[in-house]
C-alpha cells in the first residue's frame, strides 16, 4: 500500500473523511480569495477541473492562481 502524499497546503491526499476534503477544500478557496500562491494540485483537487478549465473560471483570483503555477 502506498503512504498518503501530502499536497502543498498540508491536506493528505489518501482517503479522507467527507469533513476532512471540505475542511481542505475550504481553506484552498479561503487562500485563492486571499491572493496566497498555491500549486496547481491543490486547485485541481479542490475545484474538481483541469487546469484549462481553471484558467477559463468566472472568478478573476482564481484565474490569476492558475496563470502564477
């Protein structure tokens, strides 16, 4: 069995309870509306889309997140 990785911003990437990944995928979207660099792992796990889909997202930050990885 492999060890769980963990992702740039601390939340390990294995098997998680449903309020672990939210607890994670909050803080990811806390950190993107706050300008705070993070990987394009973390906003692909998070957001749920490639990195092409969230270059072309509504929201501006998370736009100006994508284009700085």
């Amino acid at each position: 069995m492999t060890p769980p990785t963990t992702s740039a911003v601390g939340c390990v990437q294995s098997v998680r309870l449903p309020s672990e990944r939210d607890a994670c995928a909050e803080f990811v979207r806390t950190m993107v509306e706050r300008g705070v660099p993070m990987s394009i792992d973390d906003l692909i796990e998070t957001y749920d889309q490639e990195p092409t889909e969230l270059a072309a997202a509504c929201d501006p930050k998370l736009r100006a997140m994508v284009a700085a990885t």
